[in-house]
C-alpha cells in the first residue's frame, strides 16, 4: 500500500467517524460515547500525520503506536455503539471492518518499524567488534 493511499484512508476514516457521531441522538449516552469515539476516531489520522514528521525511528514507532491504540479504541466505540443498538449495525459495519483493517496495517507498520530499528541499532556495533572478535578467535595468527 502507498503511503498516499493510508493517507486517504486515514482521512476518510476521520470523515466518516464525524458523520456518525452527527448521527447520535443527543442523549446522556450518546453524547458520552460520541465525545469519545470523535476524539479517537479522529486522532488516528493526525497521530500518524505526527509520525510522517518524526525525529527518529524511534520517535515514528510510539507516534505510529498512538495511532494504533486510538484506532482499537475508535473499535471499541463503534462496536458499542452497535451493542447498544444507538444506531444499526448494518449501518456502521463498514466503518469497523475499516477499523480493522487499519488496525491491522497499523500493527504491521509498528512491527516492521520495530524489527529495523533492532538492526541498525546493534549492526554498526557489530562491525566494530568484527576484527577484534576475529583475532581473539584465529589461531594465533594476528593477520588473518
């Protein structure tokens, strides 16, 4: 997938959580419920915009796992929302098979972003150690 294309998808995502809190009816409950999904829902497209501008790897990681943790939460609003009957299901299933599947991009992204930053870390280490470490294991001879 391009970077655009999540970009759009986040976007969208955001676009799509609003109409449905515009949706609620302005109960106790459905104003609590959608206070809370607006603001997870749309976090999830900011935090990783956030991300796109990080300092370091490091930095992209947490950003991208905010995203990430608010994306399993605008989930849990939705599928709330659904159990509750606040609004049909078949009204907001779409909006959580995106949900989760941007949850599952999202964790990929963590995953792949995690399993670089372990190699650059120790690989510059490591090839500083390499001609120590081959002369404490050679047979005695220094010039190999």
């Amino acid at each position: 997938m391009k970077e655009r294309d999540l970009d759009d998808r986040l976007l969208d995502y955001a676009a799509r959580i609003v109409r449905v809190v515009d949706a609620l009816r302005r109960t106790v409950a459905g104003r609590r419920i959608g206070d809370q999904l607006l603001r997870s829902g749309t976090s999830v497209g900011a935090n990783y915009q956030e991300a796109q501008g990080a300092e370091s790897r490091d930095d992209f990681v947490h950003k991208v796992q905010i995203s990430l943790k608010e994306v399993r939460e605008s989930h849990y609003w939705l599928s709330l929302i659904i159990r509750a009957e606040l609004l049909p299901a078949a009204q907001l299933e779409p909006l959580l098979t995106e949900a989760s599947e941007l949850r599952a991009i999202l964790s990929k992204a963590v995953a792949t972003a995690k399993s670089r930053t372990a190699g650059f870390t120790l690989l510059p280490f490591a090839f500083c150690l390499l001609p120590f470490a081959l002369q404490l294991f050679s047979l005695g001879d220094p010039n190999l």
